[in-house]
C-alpha cells in the first residue's frame, strides 16, 4: 500500500522537488520515533514551515482535480446561457436554465476559493465547529482528485458533532487520508468517509488510577485496498517514512495527521487486513 499522495513535478538531474524538500527540511525534525496505536503525545511539533510546504504540495494535487470539476461547472453554464438566447420568449424555460446556470457557476466559484483558502498558512484559531460540516467540505474537495477510478462515500449523523479546532488543520488532515485511500487502489476501489461520536477507555493519571470513558468525535477514512503490511504498520506516522520510490512521497502527510490529531487532545488509530485500511482521528466532543 503506498502511504502517501503523488506530486508531479521533476527537477533537473532526475530527482523531484519532494527529494529535494525532504532533504532541505529534515534536520528541522531530527531523530523521532512513532507510529504507536493509537497514537500518543511523544514528540515535538513538526516545524510550521516544513508544515505549510507540505500544505501546499497537497493543494497542487488537490487543484488538479478541481480544474477538472471547474471546466465543467463552466461548460454547463455556458450551455444554459445559450439556450435562454435562444428561448427569450418562454418565461418558465429561460428561469430554469437560469437558475441552472447560476447553480454551476455557485459550485466553481466554491471550488476555486476552498483551494485558494487551503494553500494560505493557517491562522492557528480554534473554535468550536461542527465536525460534521469540515468532513462534508473535505469530501467536496476529495471528490475530484479520487475519481473517476474511486467511488466516494460519505455517512454522517444529522447531528452536530462539536469540537473545538482549527478546521484548517482538521481539513488537511482528512484531505491527506483521502489521498492515502486513494494512491491504496490504483485499479480502483471504495473510499468511505465516516462521521460519528465513539467511546474510547483512556488511562488515568498515566493508567495509576485505572481508566475513564471519554467520549470522541471520530471521522474514519477508510479504502478497500490491500492493505497494510503488519511489519511496517507501526512505522506510517514517523516522519519522512513512505513505501513509495524515490520521488513519489514525501512521507510527511500521515506524521501530519498524527500531529494535528495529537494537538487538538485526540489520538488517530489505524486498522488495517487484506480487505483495505482505516484511519479514524479521535478528538475531544464540547
């Protein structure tokens, strides 16, 4: 299963832009170790610009899919204006395509300002949101990238799910899973995007005092790929780890997910058989 997304792009002399970041950015993190599951807090924080670099890398990927998903929203527009030229006296038909119009129009508008919004360095605020409206946006922007090959499915609850996060960071996070997903089932496949609230028993001062049920809100990625092998599964968090050939991955997108996950007071957990990979991200309900 490869761990991490593809960015195109080659500099010259072979190598791609992702080496030479990779080579540039590790002494930020020095020696680290990770990939407990589920994961705990062990480690510094991964450096904000090695952070904003791999944001953007992922926003190249995911602008080359909505480009895609724009060009058609503007064909249908165009469509529409076309036939109200040539209906101007049938009230009813000219509305219709109108509004049909303006509907598309709505939707690459959307789409160009989520990427334009993804790519700037986050503000690092923390509010309390709905986890279930930052999992349905970052289906709509996973969407594009993960088809035509990948079927996209998306369960939430009809009821709010409150955290307090930075949904920036929470939206990365899930983007980068996708992606993972996606690159696990190059001939296609299934990627489910789960929402729901689960009940996780934490340690106690340390596990002295025995545990505690803590409630979580849990967003679930999850692909009908091969799998993960169980000899490297404990190894997918550290950073600069990738099963990819030179070039293809940076290894930075899951030790992303961790961290944030980590950050907000939550934990990330992966299962993982021949029948494909789940991460699900924990984080603490309001």
């Amino acid at each position: 299963m490869t761990l991490e997304y593809p960015v195109a792009g080659r500099r010259p002399g072979g190598a791609s832009w992702l080496d030479w970041l990779a080579a540039l950015t590790r002494p930020l993190l020095g020696s680290r170790a990770g990939g407990d599951r589920p994961a705990r807090p062990a480690e510094p924080a991964l450096d904000p610009q090695l952070r904003h670099a791999q944001k953007l890398a992922l926003a190249g990927v995911l602008s080359t899919g909505v480009v895609h998903d724009v060009n058609n929203a503007l064909l249908v527009a165009v469509a529409c204006l076309d036939l109200i030229v040539e209906t101007p006296d049938q009230a009813a038909v000219v509305r219709d395509h109108a509004q049909a119009a303006l509907d598309a129009l709505r939707r690459a508008t959307d789409l160009t300002r989520r990427v334009a919004t993804f790519g700037r360095p986050a503000d690092g605020v923390r509010q309390q949101i709905d986890l279930v409206a930052v999992v349905r946006d970052s289906a709509r922007l996973a969407e594009p990238v993960v088809r035509p090959f990948v079927e996209l499915s998306v369960c939430c609850p009809a009821h709010p799910l409150t955290v307090r996060v930075d949904a920036a960071q929470i939206e990365h996070a899930i983007l980068n899973l996708c992606l993972n997903a996606r690159d696990a089932m190059p001939k296609g496949g299934t990627l489910h995007i789960t929402a729901r609230s689960a009940i996780r028993w934490m340690p106690r001062d340390g596990g002295r005092r025995g545990h505690v049920p803590v409630t979580y809100a849990v967003v679930e990625v999850s692909d009908s790929g091969t799998g993960i092998p169980h000899d490297v599964q404990a190894q997918v968090f550290e950073p600069f780890f990738t099963t990819k050939p030179p070039g293809q991955g940076s290894g930075l997108g899951l030790a992303m997910v961790r961290e944030t996950a980590l950050a907000h007071g939550g934990l990330v957990e992966l299962t993982s058989d021949a029948l494909g990979t789940s991460f699900r991200i924990l984080l603490p309900l309001c």
